[in-house]
C-alpha cells in the first residue's frame, strides 16, 4: 500500500512485537513467511516496523520496505551516514569496515543526525547489501 512517506506492507509478527523495544526497530522474514525484529548482521532486513501489533504471535504488523521512516539507532551517526546492521544486530552509522569474509545489511541512509544511542531519527529506506567480496568502507 503506498504511503505519503513510502511503501507499507502488512505481515503476520513471528514474536510478541508489542514492546517499547519494537518500535520503529528493523525486521525479517523467517522461515514461515511471519516478521522477526532483525538482531543479527545475518538478518536480510526487509524494512522497518511502522506500529506496535497486539500482543502474540500472529498479530498483524506493518512495515515500511521503501521510503522514508523512523528508525531507533543504537549508535551515533551524522545525516547523510549509511544506517547498516552491525554487531549483535545494533543499527549503526559510522566506523564499519567492509572485510572479504563478511557482508554488510544496509537499512537506509540517515536524513537526521543521532548524538546517542537509543535516538528514533528518520532515515531513507532502501534494503540492500555490501557483498562481503568487496572491498569497501562505510563511515
């Protein structure tokens, strides 16, 4: 469904995503078609959560797969930054490297700037990957 600020689809949650810790927090899709929060640097994130389901697996939830949305950073990073997956899943904006033996889960590019962890700033959608065959930096 379009959306003013992008494309929105509705999605089955495969967990209880009806938690603070939800909010605007990236997601996947796992083996049974339903919506996961992203928490690993292996996760393909297909977009961000856009409101908090009821409670239970099974609830219907919406993400946001391109354009632009709030997302919770759990790192600084400057507007213009690449927003990507890191360690444990972290969202983060600077000071990751590219390396032959690891892959890289863009989220978008951040349009604001984020001082501390835990900020919601808005961020350009677009899901993609760095190969981990590339030489590559993102700062």
């Amino acid at each position: 469904m379009a959306q003013a600020g992008g494309y929105d689809k509705s999605f089955k949650a495969g967990a209880d995503l009806n938690t603070t810790t939800s909010d605007f927090q990236p997601v996947y899709v796992n083996s049974a078609g339903s919506v996961r929060i992203a928490n690993s640097t292996t996760h393909k994130v297909i977009g961000i959560l856009q409101n908090r389901p009821k409670s239970g697996t099974g609830a219907a939830c919406v993400v946001r797969s391109v354009g632009y949305s709030k997302i919770t950073v759990n790192d600084t990073c400057t507007a213009g930054d690449q927003i990507v997956m890191g360690s444990g899943g972290a969202l983060r904006g600077s000071g990751l490297s590219i390396t032959a033996a690891t892959s890289r889960y863009i989220v978008g590019d951040a349009i604001e700037t984020s001082g501390a962890s835990g900020t919601v700033i808005e961020i350009f959608l677009r899901p993609s990957i760095i190969a981990g065959t590339l030489s590559a930096a993102i700062d």
